[in-house]
C-alpha cells in the first residue's frame, strides 16, 4: 500500500539494503527509501534476518530478479517496531495490539519494501508475530519462512487438516488418513525439521523421514515413526518394503513432502517409491544443476517437465509455492499473528539449531551467508545474521 505519510522524527528518510545488482555478481549495499506505514502497516527496524536457498536461487539463477534492475533480498526479520501507521478496523484483534518498541518477527515477500535484508522494512500488520517471552530474535527469525512452508504445503498441497486451535484434549486425525504413512524426504532441512513437529502436534503418527544418518536420533525425537539414509544405494526399496501392502489397492506411500527439491538428489529415487494416486509436494524451484563457485544453476519451475515419462501412472506432482499462503484467508489473519508465535511460545515447536553467520559489516555478513548456502554448508541448521548493528 503507498502512503505519502511522513515518517516519525529519529527515523531515517533512508537506509541501507542488501541488493543483487546482477547475476553471479557479489552483493552490493545501496540506499532505498524509508517508507511510513500506511493504514494496517507497521515500520520495523530489522535487527536479525535469516537465509535460505530461495536467496542463492536469485543470487546465482536469477529466480524472481529483473535483468538490470537491483533486487534487494530477504524474505525472513525480527526486530522491532518502530512505526505504526493508521488502524485498520477492519482487521481482526491481533493486528491492533502492537505498540512502538515491541519486538516482532515475521516472513513477508510480496515486495522490497518489505524485504529483510534491510535495516528498516514496511510491512502489512498481519505478517508480523510478537516475540514470545521465551525466545530471542535470533531464534525467532529462524522460525516463519519454514515453518509456514510446512504448514501451507501440509493443507494446501496435501490436503490434510490442521484445525486451529487445537482442542486441549488434543486432535486426532480422521480415521480415513491417521494411519496412511507420510514421507518427508530432506527430514533434517529446515523445511522438513518444522513439517515433522508440526505432524507430531497434530497427531499424526506414520511419519517416515529421510536423511543422513547423523540426524536420525534427533528426527525420532521429532516425530519421524522411521529413518532412512538417503545415502543407502537401494533406500527406495527400504522405504517401499517398511511401508505395509494395503489391502485396499492404496499406495503404501500416499503423501510425500520433497523438502529437497533436486532433479537427481532427491526426485529421481521418488520416481520408484510414488505409486498411483501418491501426492508428492515438491518445494520449487526444482534444481536441475546445483550452484557452486564455478558452476551457474539451472532450475525448473514446471513440474510437468520433471523426469517426464519416469512416473506412475496417476501421481500428483505438486510444486510447493509458499508464497500462495495469503489465499487462504485464515492464515493470512491469524498464522503470523496466532498461530506461530502460540506454537513457539507452548513449546510445541522448537527453533532449529543456528548457525550465526560473522562478518564486521551487513554486506559482509550477507556475502558470507550466500557462499555457505553455495558451498552447501548448512546440515541441520538455520544461517541467522544481524542486519542493523544497533539495538
């Protein structure tokens, strides 16, 4: 939404953000505009962001960036409040109790206005959580961009329920799908690290995860009902002979989550475990070639072009597009506002393990994280930097 609304005194007219100015480029600081926020905005002044893959995807395939144009990056903050623009009373509840100062956190990509690589950021109220009591912003920041891809992928790619809120009894699934078994492969990714515990909460129970072996303790911890090294040269076999006949000419698999999202790494083996009816949710872009120092990546947003000709006959290909999540109405009013940061603040969801990525200035910082995404470095954690230096 533009305003023309003046911005409060102490707040800067701009600030410094993180930009890819060309692909395969180094990143570049640049001055954008401070924008006031207009009716049911809020200003906040980013203090900690968080990587993911999507960032090297723009960064080394040039996803989502126009030719010639500097895109500024970040789809994940947390840092506080800093401005509030006009109440909207048309919102629901939550989204009018924030007050200047408060700490927040939240995942918000429809524009670069509200981009987290940036000391100052405006965004809707409904993309924002408080932070709960018990965390801090450097464990928070790890959390929405994942967690709210587990959930999207979960209700609108699956299509199991979630019901919000979850009774104090607890919730059951519906006897038709409680003991269908659910594969998430890339189990120890952020992605698949939420999916589990968001499973584990609302009682589903035939989880079946996989990744390195180095993770399968802390995955049974999580939820994971059995493990699989997708190293294992014959896992797809492993996983299809664990997973019991029905007897009612069902798939032994019927769900499955591709948290990884990799032509050869992850899809090819799924070719030979999805059978007919099999609902397989894949995180987008697939990658065709993996990015590296030397190497440009090549990626696919088509599933239908995806190993063409090497599945069952009768599977559902879905490509996971998080971004979509805002359609769906409930979440866009209460899943930042409610649901996450209750889910953080009871213990039902617990942050990943961080790796805080060093660096003596905010591009610094940012080149640093998008070398150990290229490198693949990350295994079982979440890369978390500061954006402003100051408090």
């Amino acid at each position: 939404m533009a305003t023309t609304a003046s911005l409060p005194a102490g707040i800067p007219e701009t600030h410094p953000a993180v930009a890819i100015v060309a692909v395969r480029a180094p990143l570049q600081i640049i001055s954008v505009p401070t924008q006031a926020p207009g009716v049911g905005e809020v200003l906040v002044h980013v203090l900690w962001t968080s990587s993911t893959p999507l960032d090297l995807h723009k960064a080394d395939g040039g996803l989502l960036v126009t030719p010639g144009k500097p895109t500024v990056q970040g789809g994940s903050f947390a840092g506080t409040v800093a401005a509030l623009g006009p109440t909207d009373p048309t919102l629901p509840i939550p989204h009018r109790q924030l007050q200047i100062g408060d700490k927040v956190f939240g995942f918000a990509h429809r524009s670069e206005r509200e981009a987290g690589f940036q000391t100052y950021l405006t965004t809707s109220a409904y993309m924002l959580s408080k932070l709960p009591p018990n965390l801090t912003l450097s464990q928070a920041v790890a959390v929405p961009t994942n967690l709210i891809t587990a959930l999207h992928t979960i209700t609108n790619d699956l299509g199991l329920p979630l019901p919000w809120p979850v009774p104090a009894t607890g919730w059951t699934p519906p006897s038709a799908i409680a003991d269908k078994a659910i594969l998430v492969w890339g189990a120890a990714s952020s992605v698949g690290f939420y999916t589990l515990q968001v499973f584990r909460h609302w009682g589903y129970r035939n989880i079946i995860a996989v990744a390195s072996a180095k993770h399968h303790d802390e995955l049974r911890k999580l939820g994971a009902g059995a493990c699989f090294d997708y190293h294992t040269p014959n896992v797809a076999e492993q996983i299809l002979a664990h997973a019991a006949q029905r007897s009612d000419d069902q798939p032994r698999i019927p769900f499955i989550i591709d948290c990884i999202g990799s032509r050869d790494g992850s899809l090819r083996p799924l070719t030979r475990i999805a059978e007919r009816v099999s609902k397989l949710a894949v995180m987008l872009p697939v990658i065709d070639v993996h990015a590296s120092a030397d190497v440009q990546p090549k990626y696919e947003m088509d599933m239908g072009r995806v190993l063409a000709g090497e599945w069952a006959e009768g599977v559902e290909l879905i490509g996971t597009r998080t971004h979509n999540f805002l359609d769906n109405t409930f979440f866009r009013d209460y899943l930042q506002t409610e649901i996450v940061p209750t889910l953080l603040e009871q213990g039902v969801i617990q942050p990943n393990k961080l790796r805080v990525v060093e660096g003596k200035t905010l591009l610094e910082r940012a080149q640093n994280a998008l070398n150990l995404l290229r490198e693949r470095a990350p295994s079982g954690e979440k890369l978390v930097w500061r954006v402003a230096d100051e408090e």
